[in-house]
C-alpha cells in the first residue's frame, strides 16, 4: 500500500489546484492533511477560541465532503495553538484539490485578509449548515462550548 501524500496546509500557498490533485493521485488518493491553527487553546478572546475551533471543524467536514472515510486529530502545540491533522480516503480528488487551493492562502502568516475570509467561510457554512449530522463531533463539540462561553462574556459585558 502507498504512503499517504502528506498536505500542510502552509505549504500549499501558491500552488494551483492541478498541482495538489497530482500529489493526491500519486498517493492513490490517500492523505494527511494538517495545518495549526493560532488561539485554539489559549487566547485572550473567547471569540478567538470559538472562531478557531469553527474554522478547524469547517476544514474537516469539507475534507469530509471529498473522501469516502476521514479520521482527525488534534494536539496543542507549545504556544497554545491547535495542530490539526485530518487523514482521508479521498473520492473526489479535483474537488478537494480546489478546495485546499482556495483556503491555503488563510494559512499564509503574510496574508491576513485570506485568514479573515476562511473565518467568514466557515461562518456561513454554519449557518447554511442546517442540522446536518457532524462527521466529526468533538471538534462540533469545542466550538459550541467556545461560542456559548464568548456569547455570556458579551452578555456579561453590556
């Protein structure tokens, strides 16, 4: 069996989408897909936590949407920051390849706006969303835990 194409995330800025479908393909369309995410675990900002969380729970499912099984991981990294690793059977390779071209960017420390447009993404994904079944409900679980606690310290705060 081939070894998994190993895709972090920083270090497909640049490439176009043809490029990561090829290095999907060539791994017979198995891969490791991890990325970190700043203010996961500890940030001064409850919002800041439930927005990362958001945004790593977004990524998975979307991986999710493109792959015939998926699995993750998550660690905390020595800065408090989430180290996301998302292992998938891909079926669509063309699908996911666009898809991590278009959100590689946000993982550009240079390029704040692209960081801005994932967390709006993931916003109304949510949102349109509905009360679709999570693939992966522990990381579902950490950002409602984050945004119920970021939406009482507004509350609090008015």
């Amino acid at each position: 069996m081939s070894a998994r194409a190993d895709l972090d995330l920083t270090e497909l800025v640049g490439l176009d989408s043809e490029r990561i479908r090829q290095q999907i393909e060539a791994a017979d369309r198995r891969v490791s897909i991890s990325f970190s995410m700043s203010d996961t675990y500890h940030s001064t900002s409850k919002a800041e936590l439930a927005l990362s969380a958001l945004k790593g729970w977004y990524i998975g499912e979307r991986v999710a949407e493109f792959s015939t099984s998926v699995r993750s991981g998550i660690d905390e990294g020595a800065f408090g920051e989430g180290l996301f690793v998302f292992h998938a059977d891909v079926r669509d390779a063309a699908g996911l390849a666009g898809f991590l071209a278009d959100i590689a960017p946000a993982f550009d420390p240079d390029d704040l706006e692209a960081e801005a447009e994932l967390g709006a993404e993931a916003e109304g994904w949510l949102e349109n969303r509905g009360a679709a079944p999570a693939q992966f409900p522990v990381l579902e679980e950490a950002y409602r835990i984050d945004a119920e606690q970021a939406a009482e310290a507004t509350d609090g705060s008015g």
